[in-house]
C-alpha cells in the first residue's frame, strides 16, 4: 500500500499530493482562491481528504480524481459591523 503525503502552497493556492517513496508528484488540487490554511487525510476512506482555506471554503477531494466538494463558509462578523449593532 502506498503512503501519499499532502504539502500546501501558499503561493499558488495549490494542494500537492506526493509518494514521497517514489519521489513523484501523484495530484496538484486547484481550486482555492486564498491560502489553504489546513489539509486532513481521512483515515477511513484512503486518497480522502480535505482542505480548509482562507477563502472560507472546506473542500473535500475524492481519491478517484480531482473532483471537489465545495463548502461556502461564512466568514465571522466584524468587530467593527458588531460594534455598531
């Protein structure tokens, strides 16, 4: 069984999924439009993960290509909009 690895970059918004044993590039996910700020494996379901950005999205991505599941997040109120409330 392979073991893949996730590296985020915050320079071009892109997941990048590696076989470090082989030394290759298996995916890039685009698809955020901010910096990714955390990425999960699910440890049930292998090549699952998610990954959380600061454009307010979750998105899941499946282990048979590079489909997303897209999840808008509102972002909190400001202090300043629940200041004058």
């Amino acid at each position: 069984m392979r073991v893949y690895h996730s590296i985020h970059s915050p320079e071009d918004k892109t997941l990048y999924v590696w076989d470090f044993e082989h030394r290759q590039l298996v995916r890039a996910l685009g698809g955020h439009d901010d910096v990714i700020s955390s990425v999960a494996w699910n440890s049930a379901v292998p090549g699952l993960l998610g990954s959380a950005s600061d454009d307010h999205t979750v998105r899941i991505w499946g282990p048979g290509g590079l489909r997303a599941v897209k999840i808008s997040l509102s972002p909190p109120p400001s202090s300043s909009a629940a200041a004058s409330t």
